[in-house]
C-alpha cells in the first residue's frame, strides 16, 4: 500500500519545472504587478500633491471657455454606483488655457464665457471671482 504523495499537486515547490512551478511564477508576477501599480498611484499622488503645495498662489485674469464632466459607473455584486468628476477651462490673459478639476458646486455656479479672477495652485483649482 502506498502512502500519501506530498511530491505532486498544485503547490509543488520541488525542482521539477512542470505546471505547478509555472503557475507560482505566473501568481508571483500578477501579485508584484498588482503591487506595483498600487505603489506607483500612491507615488504619483503624493508627488502631485508636493508640486501643488510647492507651486505658487497665482491670481490671473481669465474667462471660463469650456466645462466639462466625467462620469464613472461601478457594478457590484447587487448594487451600482457611480462617481462624477468636473472639470472647467480657463483661458487666461496670455491665450493659454488651463483646465482643473473643480468641484460640483462649482461647476455649477460657472458659465461659460464667465470672466473674472482665477486662483489657483499648480494644478489645484482655488478660486474664481466674476468681475
């Protein structure tokens, strides 16, 4: 009678390069993906939020040239939700344009062709004021 094989199944860290060892590497690989991709937006996040803090507070004169909204919608097991995100134009004295997330509120309190005072901080939308 033979016993149990602890040598085979799915798991199998032996020398044998087979199926099992192909499938640890290929788990391996989309666990040090995934972790990858996290630690980049994380990355990416807190260097945009230190090049905003880092950037001056600039006031310039500009009118409100194009709005626009981006809606994301989320299916979970029962339920589905979705998330919005704003955006304005801002054409400044220059000719340059700017576009910077703003908030719901905002968004709806700007028209477009708007002109007045624009604050803002690097890509950080802070103000505007109608003239």
């Amino acid at each position: 009678m033979m016993g149990p094989s602890f040598g085979s199944g799915i798991f199998n860290m032996g020398g044998s390069f087979g199926p099992p060892t192909v499938f640890m590497l290929l788990f391996s690989g989309i666990c040090i993906a995934i972790l990858g991709l996290i630690l980049f937006i994380i990355i990416s996040g807190i260097s945009r939020w230190h090049s905003n803090n880092s950037s001056p507070r600039l006031t310039v004169d500009a009118s409100v040239v194009a709005k626009r909204m981006e809606v994301h919608r989320h299916r979970h097991e029962h339920s589905h939700s979705s998330s919005t995100w704003y955006y304005a134009t801002f054409e400044v004295e220059s000719g340059d344009r700017v576009e910077l997330g703003v908030s719901g509120s905002q968004y709806g309190l700007l028209v477009e062709g708007d002109q007045g005072k624009l604050t803002f901080q690097g890509t950080r939308y802070l103000d505007f004021e109608r003239a």
